[in-house]
C-alpha cells in the first residue's frame, strides 16, 4: 500500500510539477485544487487535465469566495501589473498577493489529510521565483508544519506526523521547467497567467507569465 498525499493543484506549472514529483517518489495522489472566486479560475481547466494525466486517485475542488474579502488583483477589481521587469518582480509584495491564500488552502489540505490518512501534504512554493509572497518563505512553511502536528487528532494521537512538503522550494524556473519535463509532464497543459484572455489564453505580460518564459528560455538554453 502506498503511503497517501495531498497535493495543492493550482493548475500552473509549479503545482503541477509538483504533483508529478509526489508521484515519482510513490505517493497515492488525492489532488485539491479551489475555486475560490479568482479571475483565472480557466487555471482550474489545467488543473482537471493534469490532474487525469498524472493518474490521481481523487481531485477534489472546493468552492470558497475569496472575492468577499478582496484585497488582491486576483479576486478584486485591482490591475494585475503588466511589463514588470524581472528585477522588479520580488522586490515588494504585489498587488497580486491574495491574503492568507496559502494559509486557507493548507488548513483545507490538512483537513483532507486527516480524513484520508495522507502523511504528506504537497504544496509547489519555491523561494527563489516567488514574487514576493510572505507565504511561500521556507519558515512559513515550517510554522505551519508545526501547527499541524499540534492541531490535529492524527498528529496528537498517533506516532506519525504530517508533514509539508515543497520540493520546488530552492528551484529556479528554468530548473522547474527541466524537471518537469523529465517526469513526462507536458508543460503545455498547464497554465500560469494571473490575467487570461477571455478566451482562456495567457496574456504574456503578468508577473507569472513573465517569470514562467524566462524560466522556459532558460531552460532551452541549458
């Protein structure tokens, strides 16, 4: 019997890559993604996709409204920055940071994983092309690893811990993209904009856009 994990599944290419990782390494995948109000929900079709393509044993899409809280570019009526240099992307918290976004989608996972048994929960943060978000930080992630193992009855009532997992943490893109495509995943399923089309098509000048083509250039060139 494989050992069980829940994978956040945003439908972009590092949740992505990350949920062929947790399969390269045994895991049986249980995918979580939401529909959480945001302007790119499209994001949720490549979720879908990926999710079929790497063979989980249950995906799972919860519905929140995240819009009721707004805040961000992503669930608010605020422009999603367009043509920012690479140099200025990091250099601040953006505009396109969703309030306590990780923090909400984790204590779902950790929920989940309770339920299922998972010992794992899988979540595709990196700190080197991270836009700045406080909550993809490596001692953000250990807090909250350590919250879990004192929140729950799994973690309190038996000898085996939860534990977080974020192997992208210390990629770059260009590493992401390589990776991913020795695990067979064909990135072209998976989608990264902020601020789609509406046709669905990325729109090629949003901070995830940007640092996604560096990282795919990068990569051709290695």
């Amino acid at each position: 019997m494989h050992p069980r994990a829940v994978v956040l599944l945003s439908g972009g290419l590092d949740s992505s890559t990350t949920l062929f990782m947790a399969r390269e390494q045994g895991f049986e995948l249980h995918a979580l993604s939401f529909d959480y109000g945001q302007r790119h929900r499209v994001e949720l079709r490549a979720a879908k996709r990926v999710a079929k393509r790497a063979g989980v044993t249950s995906h799972r899409v919860v519905k929140l409204d995240l819009r009721g809280m707004g805040g961000s570019a992503l669930t608010d009526e605020i422009d999603v920055p367009k043509h920012r240099s690479v140099a200025e992307i990091g250099c601040d918290i953006p505009v396109t940071y969703v309030p306590a976004r990780n923090t909400i989608f984790l204590s779902y996972a950790l929920g989940l994983a309770e339920v299922l048994g998972a010992e794992a929960i899988f979540l595709g943060v990196n700190a080197l092309d991270f836009s700045g978000y406080p909550d993809c930080r490596p001692d953000y992630i250990e807090a909250f690893e350590r919250l879990a193992n004192l929140a729950t009855k799994a973690a309190v009532e038996s000898s085996r811990p939860i534990s977080i997992q974020t192997p992208l943490m210390h990629m770059n893109k260009a590493e992401i993209v390589l990776k991913a495509r020795s695990l067979g995943l064909d990135i072209s399923m998976t989608m990264s904009c902020y601020d789609p089309t509406s046709e669905g098509l990325p729109c090629g000048a949003c901070d995830a856009c940007l640092l996604r083509e560096q990282g795919i250039a990068q990569a051709n060139q290695s």
